[in-house]
C-alpha cells in the first residue's frame, strides 16, 4: 500500500497519515528515499515541510503533510543588446507538464519576439526535453534576426572589345602558334555602335530585428553613365553608350571614348617624333631616340628602344622596352609615362611611371618603377617575374616572383611613399588649430572687454561682430576637425593596404622602406609577406 496520495489538480504530493502517528518513516532521509523510489521521484521536494515533520512538536497534527509538488516546465527568453538573437533557456518538468510549442511561442511573444523564429530551431529545441532529466535548464537560440543587404552600386558592362584586348589576344597562326605582330584588323567602330550597357544600382534588402524594428538597408551607388568624347547616350536608351563618330574605342571607368587612331609599322627617323591627339597603334618598333605622345592609348607591338612614350591614357608595349647602361646618376635613355596602366612584357634600364598599376610580364633589370597603386612583375594570379637592381621610387602594392639577384645587386623599394606628404598634412592641420584656438580666445577675450562698454549701442554693435566672427572660427573649426580625420583615416587605410608579396625568393642586398621605417634584408628568403605592423615592417612566411 502507498504511503503517497497525488491530487492531479494541484499537483501536491502528499503522506496519508503522519509519521508520528503511523511511526513509518522514521527519518527525513528515510522519506526522500521512499519519495525517489515511488512513481514521484521526478517530483520536487518540498524540504521545509519535510523538515518539521520530523521535529519536536506539541501541535504536530497541525503540520502539512505536502511532501513534494509537481512542477511544469518552464521557458524564459533573452534578447541580445542588438535585437538580432532571441535564446531561449528551458528548466525540464518535475513531474509536471512539459513544454508545448504553443506556449513556447507565447512566450517568445510575450517577450516581444515576433521575427524571425525558426520553426526548426524551436521543434529541435522543445524535443530535448524527453532526453533531459528532471529539473535541468538548457539553452538554445530559437530567432534570428537578420541584417540588411546592401546594394550593389551601378555597374558598367563593356559591349565592344578594345584595342588593348586585342593586343593581349594576338591571333593564332597555322599549326596553333600565335603570332605576335599580328593582331587582325584593327577595332574600329561606326556611329551608333553600342559600346557600354549601364546596370543600374540595386536597392538592397531591408533587415529587422527579433522585435521586427525594421533596419534599413544601404541602397548601392547609382552612378551615371560618362559619356566622353566620341560617344553619346542612346537617345532610345539612356543606360546604352554609343559611338558617335568613327574611331577606336577606349575603355574608361564609367564610360568610353571614341579616339582617332594614328597607325604606323615602326617609329623612326621616316616617321619623326608622333604627338597625335588620339590613339597611336606601332605594328613594329619604337627605334633609339624617339619620341611618341598621345592623349589616347598608346599601343606597341614590337620594342622601344631607348625610345620616349608618354600617354593620357594607357599604355601596352608587347616584346618590351629597352634603354642603354648609364652611369652613375645619368638619365634614362628610355623613359615611358601613363596616365592609366601601362602593361609591358621586358623592361631593362627604363624609367617607368604609371598613375595606376604597372604590369611586367617577365622582368625588370636595372630600372626606376613607380605606380600609384600596384607593381606586378609576372603573370597574373600568381606572378614569377624578377625585379633585379634599380630601384622601386612608389608603390602601394608590388607581387613578383623574385626580388634582387644571388650576387647581391642593390635593388631599393620604396612602398607607401604617399605617408609623407598625407603626414604634412596633418602637420599643417595641426598648426592651422593652433592658430584657430589662438583666434577663438583672442575672440573670447574680446567679448569680455565688450560687455564692459557703458554705451549700450556701441556694446551691440560690438558683441554682433565678435559673435560673426565666433560663428567664422566655428565654422573653420568644424571643417578643421573633418579634415583631420579623413587625413588619419586615409595613412590608417594606405599603412593597412600597402605590402610586397614574394612568391619565390628575395636575394641579398634589398633595401626596403615602406612609409617611414626601413629595413635591409642581407640573406635569402623563401616566399612571404611583409607589410606594416604596429608601426615596424614585419615578414610573415
């Protein structure tokens, strides 16, 4: 016979008769045993009640005779500070009803989370309460939230290929060859040919919150299409670029350009010095001691020697440029110049700049290289070219297969060279505060001396002036301080992007600077990386 009587309504557990009456169980610890070996044992006990059946009493009979209770499962949410995760913790029943998903999701809402609650996440949840034990707490993440999507900007798709595709495309001879000289017919367009489709930008995708706050997303860019010259919009369609007048086309970063085009077999004495409002395309070479200028591509298919090229536009020279061996400090005999990228397949006692990247297929030996952005000697994806001597005057970024030669040539680079001039700026930034600080509390003392004049017109017109020239200094100090840190965010984000990328080895005798720390390299290393870290140039293997 049980010593127990349950009532299903109140989900007391409770004794038949007193202990002290029936003398059985003797002891607190003897009932919570009986309690653990009857159909009650997930039950919670009730200890306090327990504890003063067992004590002395005279009123004993008054006691309660509840000795466990059944207790239902309970849920409780927490929302992230962000609004974004809803965790839900569950305590098991102790003997009690278990979690249902009805009142799982009343409590989500209770709790204000009406978004993103994953179904899955919550049946997967719920369902573990049949593997726990009585009475432990578990957690899980039952809502998301979910970010909002930024738009993409306006992008420009090409519709006519260049004359510079088709450089780096020559045409293949019988036999599967590929001939170099040849590039076909030369890229001409008529009027009304399309030449750039514009797509426009994308508005994004809303995000919101488990609470179902709306997070607006970040629309992308809208960019217009650039018509330049030789080109129009397409009366019919005004996201379509179109030639304008026949010509060769030139790619450009939001639109394209329509130039004249200058065509010879080489460039020398016949010919004279070229200086050709368009684009300038050499079939052969570019002889010693001559001169090409274009404000358009210039486009070479054989060699330069010791030859000047200098472009407003980009520049591709396929064999490669050659200079004469100087001495000393003498200058360049080969000099090339551009205001876009300028590609090149050998480069050997040359001067070379870029505005933008500059691209070597094979080497550089003895030359000067400068680029505002990147220097990449070698083939694209992962360059192998050598950069032997010479010195790299500026870089944000080079990749090449091999810097410097086994002997120990003297090879410079100098990276992140634009730190100088963005730190005198600041210098100056810094000195202009000073002198504003000067002027407000000059100002400030002004005012000062202003309230003091007895003559309450004279005051006015004083305190108007000086207030005039507060809202000045204000102004100025604003922009002032927006300055500065556009400034320091600019050195952050050139220091962070700006590295030398080996993919093979670095020989002896490199002398590196990037921004203002130096570091001389007097032994072979294998591929690696070094960049700025904390201010000091760092290798990492």
């Amino acid at each position: 016979m049980s010593l127990f009587i349950h009532n299903p309504v109140t989900g007391f557990v409770s004794l038949l008769e007193h202990p002290k009456n029936s003398g059985f169980p003797v002891t607190s610890s003897q009932l919570i045993e009986l309690i653990e070996q009857s159909p009650f044992a997930d039950f919670a006990i009730v200890s306090a009640n327990i504890g003063k059946l067992f004590s002395p009493s005279k009123n004993y009979q008054d006691d309660s005779l509840i000795v466990a209770r059944a207790l239902d499962a309970s849920i409780f949410i927490q929302v992230d500070e962000k609004n974004m995760v809803a965790e839900a913790t569950l305590t098991t029943a102790k003997g009690g009803a278990l979690m249902s998903i009805d009142k799982a999701r009343e409590a989500l809402v209770d709790a204000g989370v009406l978004h993103g609650i994953s179904t899955r996440a919550l049946d997967n949840f719920l369902g573990q309460q049949f593997d726990k034990p009585a009475g432990v707490s578990y957690r899980a993440i039952v809502a998301h939230g979910r970010r909002p999507k930024e738009g993409s900007d306006a992008k420009f798709v090409r519709l006519c290929a260049t004359a510079q595709d088709r450089v780096l495309s020559p045409q293949a001879k019988e036999g599967g060859k590929v001939d170099m000289r040849n590039l076909g017919a030369i890229i001409t367009v008529k009027p009304g040919t399309p030449l750039m489709q514009r797509v426009a930008a994308t508005p994004g995708e809303d995000g919101y919150t488990v609470f179902g706050d709306v997070l607006p997303a970040i629309p992308g860019k809208d960019l217009p299409l650039q018509p330049f010259e030789g080109t129009k919009l397409d009366p019919t369609n005004p996201n379509v670029l179109i030639a304008d007048c026949k010509g060769v086309p030139v790619a450009l970063p939001r639109g394209m350009r329509v130039d004249d085009v200058l065509c010879f077999d080489n460039v020398d004495i016949g010919t004279g010095h070229v200086d050709f409002d368009g684009s300038v395309i050499i079939s052969g070479d570019i002889k010693d001691g001559m001169h090409v200028r274009a404000s358009g591509d210039i486009t070479v298919l054989g060699f330069v020697e010791s030859g000047q090229i200098e472009s407003a536009s980009a520049v591709t020279i396929m064999l490669g440029a050659i200079g004469r061996k100087r001495e000393n400090d003498e200058a360049f005999t080969c000099k090339i110049k551009a205001a876009r990228t300028i590609s090149i397949g050998y480069a050997q006692y040359c001067h070379i700049h870029s505005e933008q990247d500059l691209f070597i297929e094979r080497q550089a030996l003895h030359c000067d290289l400068s680029a505002r952005r990147l220097i990449r000697v070698g083939k694209a994806n992962n360059p192998r070219g050598k950069i032997i001597g010479g010195n790299i005057l500026d870089a944000m970024r080079i990749e090449t297969g091999e810097l410097g030669a086994p002997s120990g040539t003297k090879t410079r680079v100098f990276i992140a060279q634009y730190w100088h001039d963005l730190r005198q700026k600041q210098l100056q930034i810094a000195d202009f505060e000073k002198l504003l600080a000067t002027k407000s509390a000059a100002l400030k003392q002004a005012r000062k001396k202003a309230v003091k004049i007895p003559a309450p017109a004279k005051r006015q017109l004083f305190l108007d002036k000086i207030g005039a020239s507060e809202q000045q200094i204000d102004i100025r100090i604003a922009n002032t301080k927006r300055k500065k840190h556009l400034v320091k965010q600019k050195i952050a984000q050139l220091l962070a992007t700006s590295r030398l990328k080996i993919n093979e080895l670095m020989h002896p005798g490199v002398e590196l600077k990037i921004a203002k720390d130096s570091k001389h390299f007097s032994r072979i290393y294998p591929p690696h990386l070094v960049k700025m870290s904390e201010g000091k140039i760092t290798q990492s293997f």
